[in-house]
C-alpha cells in the first residue's frame, strides 16, 4: 500500500489526487529496455510502486510469463516494488481499463512504428475508458529527466486543455518551465501573428490560469502539419515531455486517420503524456 508521506513525491494530474501507482502494460516474457529504465525512473522519482499488467486470452489466475519477468526486475532493480495483474480478455485497451484506480498514471512503450499501430488503438481505449492519465513512449523517444521544460499542444478545443492539469501538476512537483503552442494554418504569405489577435488571447488567458508557476511562455505556429510543428518545438526546446488532451469518446475518423497526439507519439523524441477528458473550462473563441 501506498503511504500518504510516499504520495508527497508523486504529482497530482488530474484534480487533488496524486498518482499512486504505475500501471505499466507489458508482454508476458519480455519489456523494452527503454520503456523499462523509463518507468522505473518515474517510480523512483516519486516513489511508487510498478504494476505489471499482461492481458491474453488465458483464464489462469497465474501467468507464469509474467512472475518470471517481474523477478527478473525485482533482480535488476531491488529497491523498486513490482506487483503484477494477469487480465484476460480479448480487447487490451477494455482489460485494462477495468483494474485501473481512479489516482493510476498507466505508462505505455512501443519498439517500433508497426507495433505501435496495434498498440496505439489500445492506448486510445485507455484514455477513453479509464479517466486517468497515461504516459505514451514511441519508438523514437527517451525519458531523461522529469524537470525539463514541457511542451503542451493546444488547439483551442476543451479536450486538449485537460493537459492545463498536467502541466500544473508536474510543476509544482518539479518546477519545470512550460510552453503552450498552438499551431494556426497560415493565410497567405503575408500573414503575421497580429492578424491572429483570438489566438494571442486565448493563449494570454491560459497564461494566466496557470498563474504561480513562474515559468510558462507561449508560441503560435503557423503551419498545415501540427505534428511536425510541435515535434520540432519540443526539439529545439529540448523538452523533456510532450502533453496533450484527447477526446473521451470513440470517434471513426480518428480511429482511421490517427490523432494529433497520436502522431506526436509516433514521430517526438519525448514521451507524451495524454489524459481525455468529457469537460474543460474554457474553448477557443470564433476570430471576428
């Protein structure tokens, strides 16, 4: 269990609570070494235990894979808990959502592009279905620190503005400087950032509910591809993660085309960090 002196070094995301344990979904005989140094830097940082989760089709109460891998770390790493949960189900993304806390941060970790297109459908279902946060590392990132600055992506919708609480929440623990990028497609050649004066607004204004930070700027790109745009702010930042909100309902088209946050997953040198969310306080205004 948990102790609430233990809690003190751990953020709170999403609300007053803060994160209690990480669940980390991984196959039953082996984890990606990066994925692996990464959680465990989390847990120690704010001194939480590690769930191991293994979902299959098999009904046994013990998964013999999945003890194996988890002594193998609690012989690599023995001053870090380790607990396990063996889910078994058809639908990862739903299996998991079922044994997660309500104050859990589930941390994701993917080797290569084509894994992460199975895997990214189940991380989509985590966010939707589980209500808390959850830290995606793709196949090109590497978590090295936890007090560098953090990127967040802002689109103006009420979904994306969850990733508010993050940044807070991170801050406060850690101190880090944040940025808040919006990235507008551009209107013509001539098309400086005072024609956009809605998008200085709205930024100015999140600027300002993060108030007490201390360290929180903001950027507008003016781009057709936010993907690239934010990858390659959060690059020449040096960020140390990328936050992003998403919806918290099933939607075809994104399932088809892929997220924004989900194409940061892919492509950024960061971990993003994701928490959906049904209601955010403030959406971007219609420009006149």
């Amino acid at each position: 269990m948990t102790s609430e002196s233990t809690l003190e070094h751990s953020p709170a995301l999403l609300g007053d609570k803060r994160v209690s344990e990480i669940v980390f979904p991984v196959t039953a005989k082996s984890i990606h070494e990066r994925g692996e140094s990464a959680a465990v830097m989390l847990a120690q940082t704010w001194q939480l235990p590690i769930r191991l989760t293994h979902v299959d089709e098999s009904v046994e109460t013990i998964d013999l894979g999945l003890e194996s891998l988890a002594e193998r770390l609690r012989h690599r790493y023995p001053l870090q808990e380790f607990a396990t949960t063996h889910l078994a189900g058809e639908q990862i993304g739903r299996s998991i959502c079922e044994t997660i806390k309500d104050d859990s941060l589930v941390f994701m970790t993917t080797q290569n592009a084509n894994e992460w297109r199975v895997k990214g459908s189940a991380a989509e279902e985590v966010l939707r279905c589980s209500g808390v946060p959850l830290m995606m590392m793709g196949p090109h990132a590497s978590l090295t620190n936890l007090e560098g600055e953090i990127v967040i992506g802002l689109d103006g919708s009420a979904p994306s503005e969850v990733s508010l609480s993050l940044a807070r929440g991170l801050s406060q623990i850690h101190g880090n400087r944040i940025w808040l990028v919006t990235v507008a497609p551009p209107l013509g050649r001539d098309d400086p950032i005072s024609h956009r004066p809605h998008l200085v607004k709205y930024l100015e204004d999140r600027v300002a509910e993060l108030g007490g930070l201390g360290h929180v700027g903001w950027e507008i790109i003016l781009s057709n591809d936010p993907v690239s745009a934010i990858d390659q702010f959060a690059r020449s930042r040096g960020a140390s993660l990328i936050l992003a909100g998403s919806k918290d309902r099933a939607d075809p088209y994104r399932q088809i085309m892929g997220s924004i946050t989900m194409g940061l997953v892919a492509k950024a040198q960061q971990p993003v960090l994701a928490a959906a969310a049904a209601l955010a306080p403030k959406a971007l205004p219609e420009s006149d």
